[in-house]
C-alpha cells in the first residue's frame, strides 16, 4: 500500500456551545484521518456530538458554536485558520455536504436545475451550456432523470430529492464528501439502494467519505474504517469489519447487544441501562463509567488515553496492559 | 393464542380514504383497503411497512380517531360503529389505549409526569380515592421499569430521558383496564442503546399484565424479536401475514423479499448486488385494479395488472396476497426451500 497524506486530518478537535449555564463541550478532542478514496463511518447516538464534529469539520459551524482547540487540515491546509473568503473557495468545489433532511436542505421555490445552476456560478463562471451540461450529468450519475432538473423539490420522491442533493454535492468532484445521515428519512428499501449508489459512486469518481449516522448496521457493509462516538470523544476506531466482529470498547460492545437482528437465532437483548450524560456536567473519570458493566475503580477517576490494539485504537482501562 | 376463542379485536374488510384537495376534487387517496387482521389474547402482533402504507392509520382506526370508510372493527366480537353511548365509547378507549412515536411531544411539559396517569385512574377507575390513585401510579411506574415509582410521580418531563418519557407512556396506557395497547412507533426515536429496554418491557408486559400489543413499526429486525406475528403493509393492502419466524424464513409476497433483503444486517455476510432498485412504493391516488406492487415486481404477470390479489394461505397460518406466489401447503418439507423463494 502506498503511504499517502490524508486527505483530512482532524487533530484535538473541541467544539463548545456556549449557553447560559457555562460552555458545553460538545466535541472534545477528537482526532482522525482520513484517506484519499477513503470510506469513514462516525457511529453513536443522538447528542454524541456527530453532527457537531461534521459541522466543525466544514466549517459551518454557527453561533453558539464554536471551535475551542484543534485543527482541522484539508489536503494540508489549517481550515480553522481560514476565513471566510479563502473558505469560498475551498468549500463546494474541494469538499461538499449532504445534509440530513434533503426537505429543509433544498430551496422550496427554486427547481433543482436553478439550484445546481446557482452552486456552479458561485465557483465558477461557466456558459448556460456548460452549466447544462454539468447538470445533466451529475443527476445521470445519481440514477434521475434530467428532466427533473426542471421539477421543484416538492415534486420529487423522498430518496429523489436526497438523491438530488447528492447530485448537488458532486458538482465539482469534488475529493471530499461529508455526509450527514443521508438516508435517516428514507425507508429501508429506499435506503438501501441509496447506499449502494453511495459506494458506486464513491468507487467511480474516488471521493473520500465521512458518512455519520446512529445506525451502527447501516454503514456495517459500506465503511472502511468506523469511529464510535460517545459524549463529545472518539471511544473506538477501527477496520469496520473488526470493530463488528470483535468490539473493544464496553460502549461499542453495548451497542452490538442493542440490534435485533433479522436472521441467526433469536436471543434475548439487553442493550444498555441508563443513558448519555449531561454534557454540562460530564462524569469524572472515564465518560461511560456509570453506565459500563465492566467498570473499574480508576474509570472513576482517571480518563482512559487510546490504548492500540492490534486492529483498533480504543479508549478503555481494561485493555492498559 | 388460544385458537379457538374469538379474537381479542378483528377488522373486516377495514377501509379508510381521504379526498384529497378541495371540494370539487374527485381524488380519492387509498391509505387503507380492505385489510381483515386479528389480534388475540396477549398477543403481540406487528404492522410492519413503508412510509405511507398505511400502517399508522390502522391505528388510528382501532383508536377511533378516524371512522373507517368501510368496513368493520369488532372488540371482543362487538361492531364498534353499534357503540353508541359516550359511557361504551370511553370504556373501549380505556381498553385499547395508544402509545405514541414522540416521547417529547407526547408529554405536557408544564404538568408532572404522573398528570396524565392519574388522570386516566380517575376518568376509568372513579372509585379510588386520591391516596388510592397516588399509590397505584407509582406501582404502573414500577412496572414500567420507573423505580422506586413514588419518586417519579413528582418529576416533570425535562427531568427524564427518552426512554424514561416514553415509559411514562407505556404506564399512561396501563392506568385504564387496559387489553390492547396501540403502539406507533414508540422506539423510532429513542436511542439504540435504549430501544431495546422498550421491547423487553412489551414482553414483560405482555406476560405480567395480560395485555395485547399492535406493534407498528418500519424496522422489521425489532418485529421479529418482539412479535408472535407479523403483518406486511404494502400500500394500503396487507400483502403477507403469518406467524413472524415463518415470514422470515419463508416470504411469499416478493414485496417482503424485498424488504428482507434492503434490511442492514451486520451478522450477515457482505453482498452487495450489481442492481439497486430505485423504485419506491406509489402514492395510492386512485389506484384502480390489480396488485399495487406489480410495477416494482420482477415476476409480475399480466392478471398483476387486471386482479387484485387476495390473501390466500399458502403455508399454515401463513397468508399473502400475490398471483404468482406457489403454495408449500401438502409440499413435502424438503422440496419447499426450494419453492419458496
């Protein structure tokens, strides 16, 4: 394999929201990186702060937001530095987003042809043809025909307009597409044939993803590597196939014994008592301690580094040895 | 289930459809058609299928919060539409209670949790005392996993999780001499880690309080681990029903082949085939004859297009509503894996 610089490296990313009650720490110091053509999966559950690190990532953070520490380096570059000019530039055309609710996402009053059309302009100046063109070819890519360039998004299925959005995002091939649990709204089948044009794609045009979602087993199949979240902080990372066939960390474990499955014989399930933390007044210690069934007395105070196992990085006392 | 006595609750023939647009509209949308299902005695039965297939609305039916547009809904073997008093009706909403999706939304913010237990206790059960009413809440809250119950009485929504609200709600529909519960989707949106704490207390419920459950759901893995039957919807009509193993293992409506196969599984191995399909289930806009997923079928055939399938039992118990599907009854056990795909 060919050692190459990721595409993102993400180093100490902490985000805080500040409210009235003190700062939230939403994301606290998670690092990760990125290959080019690379697959990502960010699991956990909501207030994770998944979505919170993806909006980091891309600079789109808003108010109360903010960044506290890290850096976020694209192709080399410190995003974090960056302002909003040099941003212009960069977003869209070098990486783009797929938010999750293509409804809210998409401009009610505006076709989807109109839409692609004002992305492109923004970049870059281009004849009506060429930016025709360009249109076509990115909603024949996501599987829609381009006569819907002309339709408004009311007028498109769920998984067309999410479809849509895809299509918006590779505008520019771009070498980056952060994608936040684009196919939550849809239904499974609808979801499923998604994901694989996800991956076809990805495949075809060499795209390096960041796919978050709270469906451990959504991205069980598609992701290369799969980074677990729990309360702000990256518990466990690792090749997908080993973090689902040999969970490290309690909290991934748990999660494991939380999916019914369809097929294999039936057992009983208990999932994980308790829930998340406040994240005003996180745990001492190790952040899933009260609710780890493997907890020890140092969890209670001492915060776990990342101890490397052979295929995974996980943050858990029990594997100190 | 007991096979031989009535069932608990059984629709014939249940129809709803909404006009939709204004009043010189002549479209008729189809939410529901012609669906016969029963629930028996502690029974868990699960409807399972797409946005829009009309799962959601058999509940509300049952719920009596829409009138069906035809058909028929029979509690213990009584026509609802002959219930006519306020005294019956209130009685029957105290039996077959519901149990909402949005444990956020469902619960007044500005009342304590217990408000909408002891509200209940005092509508169905008038002849206890307000001691009596406190002391039976906190035991529903017990049994619903709230422990130690009494604390919980005085606590406002903010004070609890996702999963405690939501067994607020499982408690709330216990409070009235409850026999079926009316489920929409009460895990969608609880957190994964917490979801299955919430199946397990259906199943407990099921055994320590007698109740029935209608279990509407889109995720078919949790219908299999709670569900003694399942109930595919697919567009209004019910395209398979039978007992839940028997469904998994052998689907006839090649609708639920095809959820089965679009459904994650991270156990099974890695299969990713060359085609997606892209289609996605139609708008029942006056929809006409013949199967509604014949455009979407790989096997369909011309009578798809002229006849509307019936359910028709094609293994024990076992229904689905399909021209082309073969029928494994008097085929010997060995041929029919065979057959059955």
């Amino acid at each position: 394999m060919v050692v190459t610089a990721p595409v993102l490296a993400v180093d100490g990313l902490s985000v805080d929201y500040i409210t009235d009650r003190g700062a939230v720490r939403a994301v606290d110091g998670v690092s990760l990186e990125v290959a080019k053509g690379e697959f990502l999966g960010i699991v956990g559950e909501s207030g994770c702060g998944k979505s919170t690190l993806l909006f980091a990532i891309a600079r789109l953070l808003s108010p109360p937001a903010e960044i506290a520490a890290g850096s976020v380096r694209f192709r080399g570059r410190d995003m974090v530095a960056m302002d909003e000019d040099e941003l212009r530039h960069v977003r869209w055309r070098d990486y783009s987003v797929v938010m999750q609710s293509a409804m809210n996402a998409l401009n009610p009053v505006m076709t989807i042809g109109a839409q692609l059309k004002d992305a492109i302009e923004a970049h870059e100046p281009a004849s009506s043809q060429k930016i025709r063109e360009r249109s076509e070819h990115v909603m024949r890519l996501v599987g829609i025909d381009p006569i819907h360039l002309a339709s408004y998004p009311h007028q498109l299925s769920g998984g067309m307009r999410q479809r849509a959005m895809i299509a918006m995002a590779l505008v520019f091939s771009p070498e980056l597409v952060i994608m936040d649990e684009p196919t939550s709204a849809l239904d499974v089948v609808a979801q499923r044939s998604l994901m694989l044009q996800i991956k076809e794609l990805q495949r075809r045009i060499g795209f390096a993803a960041v796919f978050v979602t709270h469906d451990m087993s959504l991205v069980s199949h598609f992701s290369d590597r799969l980074a677990v979240m729990y309360a702000g902080q990256i518990v466990e990372v690792g090749a997908t196939r080993s973090v689902f066939e040999d969970p490290k960390h309690p909290y991934t474990k748990g999660l494991m014994q939380s999916f019914p499955s369809i097929s294999g014989p039936k057992e009983r399930l208990v999932g994980i008592a308790g829930s998340p933390p406040d994240l005003l007044q996180p745990p001492a210690g190790c952040r899933f301690h009260p609710r780890c069934p493997s907890v020890m007395p140092r969890c209670r105070t001492e915060e776990p580094p990342f101890y490397e196992e052979p295929a995974d990085l996980v943050r858990c006392h029990l594997y100190d040895r | 289930m007991n096979a031989d006595s009535a069932p608990l609750l059984e629709t014939a023939g249940l129809t709803k459809h909404f006009r939709l647009g204004g009043y010189l509209s002549n479209r008729i949308l189809h939410a529901v058609d012609d669906v016969d299902l029963a629930i028996g005695e502690q029974e868990i039965v699960a409807l399972v299928g797409e946005s829009g297939s009309g799962k959601s609305t058999i509940a509300r039916l049952i719920a009596r919060v829409y009138r069906p547009t035809g058909g028929e809904i029979y509690f213990r073997g009584r026509p609802l539409s002959a219930m006519r008093s306020r005294s019956e009706q209130l009685a029957y909403r105290g039996r077959v209670p519901m149990i909402f999706q949005d444990p956020y939304g469902s619960l007044s913010p500005v009342y304590r949790v217990s408000h909408g237990v002891l509200r209940a206790l005092k509508l169905h059960r008038p002849a206890l005392s307000k001691a009596a009413r406190d002391e039976v809440a906190a035991q529903l809250f017990e049994s619903v996993g709230l422990t130690p119950g009494s604390d919980f009485l005085d606590k406002y929504p903010y004070q609890l999780s996702g999963g405690q609200r939501q067994r607020v709600g499982f408690a709330q529909a216990l409070a009235s001499n409850t026999e079926l519960i009316l489920a929409d989707e009460p895990v969608s949106m609880l957190d994964v880690s917490v979801r299955i704490g919430l199946l397990n207390l259906m199943a407990t419920l099921r055994r320590e309080m007698r109740v029935s459950f209608l279990y509407i759901t889109h995720d078919i893995a949790s219908a299999r681990y709670v569900a003694d039957r399942l109930i595919v919807m697919y567009a209004g009509h019910i395209a398979e029903s039978g007992p839940t193993e028997d469904v998994l293992a052998h689907p006839k409506h090649p609708y639920t082949q095809l959820l089965l196969s679009a459904v994650p599984d991270p156990r099974a191995p890695i299969s990713l085939p060359a085609t997606s399909s892209v289609a996605e289930p139609p708008r029942v806009v006056d929809p006409g004859e013949g199967c509604r997923f014949r455009q979407r079928c790989p096997y369909a055939i011309e009578e798809c297009a002229l006849v509307t399938p019936r359910l028709r039992l094609l293994r024990p118990a076992h229904t689905a509503a399909c021209h082309v599907a073969t029928s494994d009854i008097g085929v010997p056990a060995k041929e029919q894996a065979a057959t059955s795909r």
